[in-house]
C-alpha cells in the first residue's frame, strides 16, 4: 500500500472515529458482502444442497465423461471459494 492511500484511509478512519484496522476490517467486509457468498462453501452448505436435489431417476442416462471433464476444468478454472 503506497504512503498516500495508506494516510488518506487513515484520515477517512480517524473521521469514522475508528482504528485504521477496524476501518479496513469494516470495508473488507462490505465487499465480501456485496460479492456473496458462494452457494456452496461449507460442509453445512454442501448438506443442504444435497437434501434439495430430488433423487434423480435410475433410468435416467449417466453423462458421458467429456462432459464431465468440462465441468470440472470450468470449476478449476473459475478457483476455489474463499471462506
């Protein structure tokens, strides 16, 4: 962080009546706010996922694993949920 942007939080933190840390705290927090929460980022979330799906029917026909492979390179592509 450049001298500059770092006085210029201080200054907006200090007119806040907070700490520069709680000041950054709070604004990380807005952003992970406003970009959402992965749908599924826990072991609760993955449960709750899987009690919603519907059984799927027996007859039904398997993917083959080239559309596998593409969801799972679009996945990894895409990176892992942050916590």
């Amino acid at each position: 962080m450049e001298q500059a942007e770092r006085e210029a939080f201080r200054r907006q933190a200090e007119r806040e009546g907070k700490s520069l840390s709680a000041w950054l705290r709070d604004a990380g927090r807005r952003q992970l706010a406003e970009a959402g929460e992965p749908e599924i980022g826990t072991v609760d979330d993955l449960r709750r996922f899987f009690s919603a799906v519907p059984d799927r029917a027996c007859d039904e026909p398997e993917s083959d694993w080239e559309q596998h492979r593409e969801v799972i390179d679009s996945s990894r592509a895409r990176g892992r949920p942050t916590a």
